[in-house]
C-alpha cells in the first residue's frame, strides 16, 4: 500500500486536534452527525468508531508485524498468501488443520474470513493485528 500509514498516536493527535477546534466532543459529534458517546467512546480508546474515524477523513485497517522484523507489516492478503501456501504444503486442509492445533471446519472458516487470524499467527510468522490509518485519498493531515 502506497499509502502513508500513520499508528494510534497520531490518530489521537489528529482527533484531539479536530475535537478541540471544533468546540469539544459534543459539538464535533453534531458537525459530523455522529453520536457523542460515539466520539467520547473513540477519544478515550475504547474503540475506534468507523463514523469518526472518516470525520476526520481517515481509513482504519489492521496489519500484521512479521516476528523475523516487527517494523514490517504485512496485510491481510500476505497473511491468507502464506496460509493458503502452508495448506497446500502440507498436501490438505485436515492436515494443515492438525499442524495448527485446530479442527479442519475452523481452518475453513478462517480462510473463507468467516474467522480472524489469530489461531494461525505464529506458526506462520506473525503477530498479533495492529491498528494503522491512512488518509483518504485529497485528504491532507501534515
């Protein structure tokens, strides 16, 4: 992705910034037709609501830190990339499945993304999801 990815401080710092031009959380949350516990919920981290996350013109996506180099961030693409090729390495889903420690429906389930990641990670040589933002694109943010 070409885009530049900003972590979860900048994201706050751009937030706080918007939030307090704007009157504070009530008044942000009405500029924006959003919900106020919405705004105050994403302001204190208890989640990242995806109405003030585009308020402030940004896109929210999860990457994966390789463990060999946690500075490098893989999508979800080259995490279900190294998936499928760990399955067809090991000749079946059953037999993948077993390696992971999981049944064989479950291993399904991840790969058709009816399931997260998170069972098969580390044996394929990533950590656990982080959250990243990027600009939309005409969005300018410093």
């Amino acid at each position: 992705m070409s885009e530049k990815m900003m972590d979860c401080t900048r994201f706050c710092g751009i937030m706080n910034r918007a939030i307090r031009v704007a009157g504070g959380a009530a008044a942000f949350a009405r500029e924006h037709n959003i919900p106020v516990q919405a705004v105050r919920d994403t302001q204190n981290l208890r989640g990242f609501s995806p109405d003030v996350v585009a308020a402030l013109g940004l896109v929210q996506v999860l990457r994966y830190p390789l463990t060999s180099d946690p500075h490098k961030l893989a999508t979800p693409q080259d995490v279900q990339e190294k998936l499928n090729n760990f399955i067809r390495t090991c000749k079946s889903q059953r037999a993948a499945a077993q390696v992971f420690g999981i049944h064989e429906s479950h291993l399904s389930n991840i790969q058709n993304g009816l399931r997260g990641f998170a069972p098969v990670l580390s044996m394929l040589g990533f950590g656990a999801p982080v959250r990243r933002f990027y600009a939309k694109k005409g969005e300018n943010h410093g």
